[in-house]
C-alpha cells in the first residue's frame, strides 16, 4: 500500500481542479488526477506535478456521464495505491439555456454529470476509505444552488443535488471516520465562464460585497483546508468561496 | 486458503459470537448482519483479501455461500 495519502482529483486538467491538485501537491499528497480525456492539459499538469519522493500524478480519463468509466477509475487506483484519503469532486460542466428552451438531452447531461456523476464519485471513494474508516470528500457545490441563477435551471438544479448528497453523506458515512463537505464558489475565473460577456461580469462583480469575482486558488484553498487535517471536526457544511455574493440572513 | 479465514472475517466483521455456525449465515438472517454492518463486512472482506469488489457484488453478497463464490470469482480461494 502506498505510505503516503492519496488524493484524487476530478477535472483537474484546468480551473479549480488543477489550482486544488498544485496545493495539494505541495502537502505531500500523491495524485491521482482525472479528466474527460487524457487531454495534453491533463499530461502537462501531471508532469508540472510530479514531485521528488512521490509517485509521479496518475492520469485517468473518466467522463463522469459515463459510471462504466468511474467503476474503472477506482479499479485503476486500487491497482496503483490499494487506498484513498481525500475525494476532491470537482469536475462538472454548465450549459446554459432558458428554461423553455432547454433540449432535454442537455437536462439530462446536466444531471448526469453534475449529480449522479458526483455521486458515484462520492460512492466509489467512500467504498475504499471504509476500508481504513478515514477519508475526507470535498464536493464542488454552488452559489446558483441556493440563490439560484436565470438560465441555468438544469446547472442550478443538478447542484442543489450536490448540496443534498453532501449532507446526506456527511450523515452516514461520519460513523465511519469520513468527513464529507462542499465548497459552494460564487463566481469563478475559469473557462467555465468563458461565455460571460464583460457586462455581465461587472453585474456579478457589483452583486458580490467584495466588489469582485474569485480566483481558481481562492476555491482551492478552502477545498484543501476541508480536504486536510485542518477541519478534522468538520463535516456536513457548505463553505461559500463567492467573495460575499451570499451573505445568509441569521 | 483455509476456508476459516473467510470465517473469521465475518465473526469479526458482524460482531458474532465465536460458535455461530458462520456457514449458514444469509444477509439479515442475524440482527448483526444488517445494512449498516453489511459496509463494514464489505470493508474487511476488501482489506483482508486485497480485492474491490464490484457495487453489484456488493448487492449480490447476500449469504456466507454466495461470498465464497463472489471471492472466487476474484482469485479467492478457500479449502474446507
Ligand atoms: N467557475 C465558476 O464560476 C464555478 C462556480 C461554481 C461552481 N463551479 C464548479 O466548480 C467545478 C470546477 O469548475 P471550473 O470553473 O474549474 O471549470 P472548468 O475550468 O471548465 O474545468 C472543468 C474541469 O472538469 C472536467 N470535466 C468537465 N466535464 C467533465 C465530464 N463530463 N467528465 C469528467 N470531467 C469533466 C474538465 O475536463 P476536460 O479538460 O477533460 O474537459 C476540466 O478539467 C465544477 O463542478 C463547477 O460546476 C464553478
């Protein structure tokens, strides 16, 4: 078995995944990154993360609408590390459209990426941290869960369904030493929202209590602090990185 | 391997006294064995034996027979 934790990150070929997985890497984790593809984005993070003393980063292909590809994921890892210590389930994608006019195949996608994607993530890991009844899950959650966001009814949704999962793992698997919490990001300077137009940014930077957007690193930090030790008492929350776009009434 | 190391996983796993007859074991047909302990069976068969199982083998995992056939199927084999 490997000695040191093992950390797999989902979609970490860029955006938040790849800024949590280069924290990590930093903290003495071996990697274990995924993405759709074993993208040269995907090559290129592993190489800038291989560290002197650890197992170079393992690239896995996984598109998370696909459990074939998961069930496969976890095999390999098995294989490779025989344990897992932190799930960051970050990979999800956003296709916007009102509701009227969502095709139902992009509903769909949605859901299965974002929601059962996520949740077979969050089963495959909880079946190997059972193992040592330790482990650590940080799911990627949103602001648009709780506020919600015109346009992005099927995205919104299939996060309100990461929220809930979170909450529910958190319960059931704490009697067996795994932590499980979200980080609920606001809005996050990542290709993710490379169609938001500059008027639109400006809206969105005026709505946060910051006057800003987030930065990828930003997420990041707050994903490891819930991933490591730091948060050993903590379980069932939703952090929100969103530079004060939610600010929860008492 | 000798079938009693598969024994002695599921008394250990299920909390079972040590002169329970382990063979004839199905799933709930104890109050030990149930969903909750089922995970936890599930943890110590994977770590004993250094197999993941599959999520429908997990399901299927439904007596002490169906296990010594399900871990066979994984390379496991067990003498009487
Ligand atoms: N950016 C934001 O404003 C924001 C706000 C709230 C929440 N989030 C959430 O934060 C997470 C990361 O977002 P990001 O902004 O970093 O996005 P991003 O820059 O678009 O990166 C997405 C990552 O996920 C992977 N991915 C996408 N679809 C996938 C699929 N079907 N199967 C497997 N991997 C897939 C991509 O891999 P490939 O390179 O292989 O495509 C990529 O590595 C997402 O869950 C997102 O919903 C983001």
């Amino acid at each position: 078995m490997t000695e040191a934790p093992v950390a797999l990150v989902t979609g970490a070929s860029r955006g938040i995944g790849l800024a949590t997985a280069r924290l990590l890497a930093t903290r003495g984790y071996h990697l274990v990154l995924t993405g759709r593809t074993l993208s040269p984005a995907l090559q290129a993070a592993c190489d800038e993360l291989t560290t002197p003393g650890l197992s170079p980063p393992l690239p896995l292909a996984v598109d998370l609408g696909e459990p074939s590809q998961i069930a496969a994921a976890f095999r390999a890892l098995f294989s490779a590390h025989r344990r897992l210590d932190v799930l960051v389930n970050n990979a999800g994608e956003l296709h916007e459209a009102l509701i009227g006019m969502s095709p139902p195949g992009t509903i769909e996608r949605m859901f299965a990426v974002n929601a059962a994607g996520s949740l077979h993530m969050l089963q495959g890991a909880s079946r190997l941290m059972m193992r040592r009844q330790q482990g650590s899950i940080v799911n990627l959650g949103s602001v648009v869960a709780v506020q919600g966001s015109s346009g992005q009814i099927a995205y919104a949704a299939s996060k309100a369904a990461v929220h809930g999962m979170t909450l529910a793992a958190a319960r059931e698997l704490g009697p067996r030493g795994i932590r499980v919490n979200a980080v609920a990001p606001g809005v996050v300077e990542t290709e993710l929202i490379a169609d938001f137009g500059p008027e639109r940014r400006e809206a969105l930077r005026r709505a946060a209590s910051l006057g800003r957007l987030v930065r990828a690193e930003e997420v990041a930090a707050a994903i490891a602090f819930l991933a490591g030790p730091e948060s050993s008492a903590i379980t069932g929350q939703i952090l929100g990185v969103d530079a004060g776009l939610v600010i929860p009434s008492p | 391997m000798p079938l009693s190391a598969l024994r002695a996983v599921f008394v250990e796993a299920l909390g079972l006294p040590p002169d329970t007859d382990v063979d004839a074991l199905t799933y709930r047909s104890v109050p030990q064995w149930d969903s909750v302990a089922h995970m936890a069976l599930i943890a110590r068969l994977e770590s004993r034996f250094d197999l993941m199982l599959e999520t429908d083998e997990v399901l299927d995992l439904s007596s002490f027979a169906r296990c010594r056939e399900i871990l066979a199927a994984h390379g496991c084999r067990f003498d009487d």
